[in-house]
C-alpha cells in the first residue's frame, strides 16, 4: 500500500480499505473512519457550496 508524505503536518498517510491510519514520524498512528471523512467532507462542500461525490456508503 502506498504512503503519502504531508510537508506541512510532517505525517505520513496510508490508506486500509475506506479507512485511513496517519502514521507520524514517531510510527504512532491514529485511526480515522470513513464516515468521520464523509462528515468533514459535506461540512467543507456546504461551506464552499461546491458538491461532493461519494462512490460508496456509510454502514
């Protein structure tokens, strides 16, 4: 699976399935749920007032 490097935060990410895990410089990782991603992602798209796609579904 491929990592991205973040400049600016100083994280690594590597995404697991519709989940992701940010894994820092000190290899501790925080888990971040798709349907916490969906809520940030409709929260910008209102705020911008631009629309979002989404290929798949919350359970």
């Amino acid at each position: 699976m491929p990592r991205v490097f973040d400049k600016q935060l100083g994280v690594y990410y590597k995404a697991y399935k519709t989940d992701i895990h940010k894994i820092k410089k000190d290899t501790s990782k925080k888990y971040i749920p798709l349907k916490s991603i969906i809520v940030d992602a409709e929260i910008l798209s209102a705020f911008l007032n631009v629309p979002i796609w989404h290929a798949g579904s919350i359970n």
